[in-house]
C-alpha cells in the first residue's frame, strides 16, 4: 500500500499487505482508501465540519446601540471559504462579468451557481417558481 506523501498514517507493513493480496485482493483499494481517510488529523476534520456550517457576514460595522435597521442595509451572507476556494469563486466572478460585458451589455444574465458560471435562468429552482408563478398568478394581482 502506498501513501501519498504528506499523510500521518504509516504504510501497512508488507506482511499485511502480502496477506491481503493472498486473501483478497479487492481489499487493497479499499484499505488505500480508509488510510487516506484516516489520515486527516482531528484538527484539520474538525475545522472542515466548522467551514461547511458556518457563514461569514461582511459589509456589516459592529452597529452602536442605537443604529437604526435601514442603516444596515449593505449585508452579504455568504459560506465560508478557504483561501483557495475564496481564489476560485473570484475567478468565476470574473468570468460570469466578463460574458455579461461582452454578450449582454453587461445586464447580469451569467451567474456564478454551485461553481459553475451559468445564466441566471438555467437555474432549476428559479425555473420551476418563475413556472408556478405564470401559471398560478396569485388573487391578490
């Protein structure tokens, strides 16, 4: 079994690995697998649990007591991010602005979406109200 460099596990000594080739072979993936896994430390699992629950707000000072709420107007709720994560999500910020530039005078039709820049339209939640919306206009309108 090898192990990419890097990892905290020792390689399974080779009388294992003999053991395992002899007995089942189909074992082996799947034990590179469970030691790549096993392989993160506790703090590094603990911190990626912590980042895909939290969210990081910006655009918002710490208010004094007495702020009113339309002062608070300009705030950004997104998830939190890596530093490369952060690096990607940019670049495909960029890339949706730069097709509304170039293709829609840049009126914001491209839209960065589950990591991919897509128009706004194609996405399916957004199709799917917009549908329910046409067909069932409410009573109030």
């Amino acid at each position: 079994m090898q192990l990419k460099k890097g990892n905290r596990l020792p390689p399974l000594s080779p009388k294992l690995l003999l053991k395992a080739k002899d007995k089942a072979p189909e074992a082996i993936p799947l034990l590179n697998k469970l030691v790549s896994v096993l392989s993160l430390s506790p703090k590094e699992i603990i911190e990626e649990e912590k980042r895909s629950r939290s969210v990081v707000i910006s655009g918002l000072p710490e208010p004094s007591n007495d702020m009113p709420a339309f002062e608070r107007q300009t705030v950004f709720i997104g998830k939190s991010m890596t530093e490369a994560e952060r690096s990607r999500h940019k670049e495909l910020r960029a890339e949706a602005n730069r097709r509304n530039q170039m293709e829609y005078q840049g009126n914001k039709v491209y839209v960065v979406y589950r990591d991919m820049v897509i128009k706004s339209g194609d996405i399916p939640a957004w199709k799917t109200s917009f549908q329910k919306t046409k067909e069932n206009p409410s009573p109030n309108n």
